[in-house]
C-alpha cells in the first residue's frame, strides 16, 4: 500500500512538472513571436531606408524625368482591382 502512494506521488509530481514545463513552452513560444514581429519590422525598415535612398537619387533630373519616374512608378505598383 505505501508504494502505491509513493508511485502516486511520484506520477503527481511527473504531472505537475509536465504542466510547468508546458507553461514554459508557451511563454517561449510567445517571446520566439515577439521577436519574429520585431525582426520582420526591422526588415522592413531597412527597406523602406534603401528605397528612400532610391527614390533621392531619382529627383535630380529635369521635370521630363521626374513625370517618366512617376508615371514608371505607378505602374509598377499598380494593382488591378476587380476584372480590371
């Protein structure tokens, strides 16, 4: 009968450390995501600084260059809406 109650504490004991070590799981799992966000945010700072860097270099020229760039531009990121 007492190594019953001891295989039952033991089994208890497993249990309780399974359930900490899931809750540590989560809270990594949730700070692996944060990070992830950050580091995609971080990447698209960086290209929004390269274009910028871009788009200073393309101002310089006359007014027929700056309407070709724009109307260029606009196409290229144009989006069909609909059946368009």
């Amino acid at each position: 009968m007492f190594s019953l109650i001891m295989k039952l504490k033991k089994l208890v004991s497993r249990a309780r450390s399974f359930d900490a070590l899931y809750d540590r799981l989560d809270t990594i799992e949730s700070q692996l995501e944060r990070y992830e966000s950050l580091a995609d945010e971080n990447a698209a700072l960086w290209n929004y600084l390269d274009e910028q860097k871009e788009m200073d270099a393309v101002w310089t020229g006359s007014t027929e260059d700056f309407q070709d760039e724009i109307s260029d531009m606009m196409v290229r990121n144009m989006k069909t809406q609909g059946d368009a």
